[in-house]
C-alpha cells in the first residue's frame, strides 16, 4: 500500500488536486477547493485515468493482480478546516463527496465511474457511455453514472455555438487583418469575471485567426505541478519547434536543429533553448553556462522565447495564446512583455 499510494498521491497532485486524505486503501483528491481552476472536473477525470494506467504498470512490476476503481462527482459541498488545537485539517464534505464514494465502490475493476454533473462538465473532453440508473445509499431517487472510455486529444468539434460577443469578434478580425496588411502584431488581454466566456471567446479567436491563415499556439500557465516542461513558455517554444513533451530529448534536439537550419534559432541561442526544454547541456556548453551570471542568464531566457516568435512570423502569421496569465510568475510575465514588444 504504502508503494501505491507513493504513485497515485503525486498523480492527484500534478493535476491540481488537494490531496486530502487516505481512506483504508482509498485516496480521497479534491479538485477546485481550496482553489478552483475553472476546469477541475476535466483534471479530476484526467487525475483518474493517469492513476489507472500507473496502477497497471505498477501491478506489472509486482506480478499481481492489481486493478483500481475510481468514482469522480461535482457539486456543492461545505470545506472547512477541522481538527484539534495541534492537528489542522482541510476537508469537504456533502452530498457529492457521498456520490465519489459510492460510484467508486459500484465500479468494477479498472473503471472510473462519474456523476451526470461531471459528464456535462467535461463533454467534448472526456469520452464516456452511459452505465446506467444506480440506487445510492443516502440519495432518494436513483442516480445516472457514466463510464470514463479515454480522454479526448483532439479539441472538441461539437462546441456549442457561441452567442453574441460580436464587438469583441469585430475588433480582433480587424486586428488579423491589419497584422496581414502592416506586418506589426498586437497584445490583446482578456479580462473578466470568472465563468464570463473568456476562454470561449478566446477559442473563437482562434478559430478566426487559423481561418485567415494564422499559425496558432497556445499554453496555460498553472500555478501547481509546474515540474519539467509543464511551464507556459517552455509549452510554447515547444509548439513553434513542433516537438511534443512526451516525444523524449532526441526529438527535441531534432526540433532544434531543424529550427536552426532554418534560421529561426541562431547558435549563440541553444544554450537558452536548452535551458527553456529541460535539455542537458552538452559540454561545450556547460562551460559557458557555468561562466554565465544570473543576470545573463536570466536576459536570456526573456529574450530568446521572442525572438524565436518572432522570426516563426516571418513566414507566415502567428498567433500566440497564453490562458490563465494571472497565475504567471514574474519571470513568465517578463518573457510575454518581452514578446509583446518585439512583436
Ligand atoms: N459567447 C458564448 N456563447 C456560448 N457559450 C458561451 C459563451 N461564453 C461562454 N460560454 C460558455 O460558458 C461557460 C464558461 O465560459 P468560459 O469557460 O469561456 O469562461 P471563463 O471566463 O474562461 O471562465 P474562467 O474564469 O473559469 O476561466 C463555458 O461552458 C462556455 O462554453
Ligand atoms: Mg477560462
């Protein structure tokens, strides 16, 4: 146990969830409380399916028979922190933290049921298929759950049609096309309420700029796990060399090296790019790096991220999104304003 649960805690963790306690063999995660990110369900089934495959992987090294069954609900629930005087405890409780456990407990081996609430929540994002009426103790009347099937890589292509904002749509297709007529880019920011249709509006955007012939890229800046190749600028250097996170170093020194056969990258910058990728640094380098002071180092990693933007234009227009800026930190927002201002 104390192996499993050494796998499936960070799990819970690197999505954004609250680790908040061990029940016997259980792990209890809490997504969107204390803080929510918006799209907590999304990470939750994520979470769940993450610690599904690292359960079976996990069973694989022991050569035992080893499956687990997951339940995520969504809905009001009351936190508090609870506790004596020397121990201190976050916790939720209700009715949706009922739910989680018993559709769980009624899944079977090696699959993650989830309540109606997280269906609609995570439609377009998550593939599941009907499982069905369940009689849960503590609810009167029978409850719909759903089965998990995968997660969904693609973006979603039956989005609800987006209603009004035209002003808002006026203003940033005039602003494509005078970035086409000028060659000068603009910085839009996007600010509202939560829950006002800003990452909506935002996809729309998107969805107009690839349609008059914009490169599109984008990154999230997330204030939690934000481990090796998780950062926003790190994301989007990827996305303009064309590597993928998961494609493993080779790939992206592949990606640097064609990116520097075509003039995007230029030699005195791979020591910063590295950095940027979470590369070793060869040891020619290594050298350099070492005699490098901070302030060196740190001028280079504002400004290499926009030059390479800003060479990628030249060949055809680019659109940069960047989601969630007010969790950025101070060397992240100073990469953006230097981006901005070149560009
Ligand atoms: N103009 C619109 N037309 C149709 N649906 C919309 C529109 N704007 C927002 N929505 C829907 O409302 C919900 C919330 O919108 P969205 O996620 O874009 O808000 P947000 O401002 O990005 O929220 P957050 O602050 O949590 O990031 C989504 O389901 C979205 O599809
Ligand atoms: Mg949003």
């Amino acid at each position: 146990m104390g192996g499993f649960f050494e796998r499936v805690d960070p799990i819970v963790v690197a999505h954004g969830g609250y680790l908040n306690k061990h029940i016997g063999d259980c792990v209890m995660g809490v997504f969107g409380a204390p803080i929510s990110y918006g799209n907590d369900a999304v990470r939750a089934v994520h979470a769940a399916l993450e610690i599904r495959d690292a359960v079976s992987e996990l069973a694989e090294v022991h050569g035992r028979r080893l499956q687990i069954h997951a339940g995520v609900a969504a809905g009001q629930v009351v936190a508090s922190t609870t506790g004596s005087v020397t121990h201190h405890e976050y916790t939720v409780t209700g009715e949706s933290v009922n739910l989680a456990s018993r559709l769980a407990a009624a899944a079977p081996p090696g699959d993650i049921l989830i309540s109606e609430a997280v269906m609609r929540m995570t439609r377009g994002k998550i593939d599941c298929v009907d499982a069905g009426w369940l009689n849960v103790k503590g609810f009167a009347e029978p409850v719909r759950a759903w089965q998990v099937v995968r997660r969904r890589t693609e973006a979603s292509t039956e989005a609800e049609p987006l209603v009004g904002r035209h002003a808002e749509l006026q203003i940033f297709g005039a602003a494509t096309a005078s970035c086409r007529a000028s060659g000068r880019g603009q910085a839009f920011y996007v600010r509202g309420e939560a829950g006002i249709g800003k990452t909506r509006l935002v996809e729309e955007f998107q969805r107009v700029a690839r349609y008059g012939g914009f490169d599109c890229h984008s990154a999230l800046v997330l204030d939690f796990g934000g481990g090796a190749g998780r950062d926003a600028i790190g994301a989007l250097v990827r996305s303009l060399l064309h590597v993928s996170l998961t494609d493993g170093p080779a790939a992206s020194h592949a990606g640097l090296d064609s990116a520097m056969a075509a003039g995007l990258v230029h030699q005195d910058e791979l020591v910063f790019l590295n950095d940027l990728l979470d590369l070793p640094q060869p040891p020619d380098l290594r050298v350099l790096v070492d005699a490098m002071d901070n302030e060196a180092r740190r001028a280079g990693r504002i400004r290499v991220p926009a030059s390479l933007v800003q060479r990628a234009s030249c060949a055809q227009p680019i659109l940069v999104v960047v989601e969630d800026v007010h969790w950025a930190d101070e060397t992240t927002l100073a990469q953006l304003l230097s981006g901005e201002m070149k560009n």
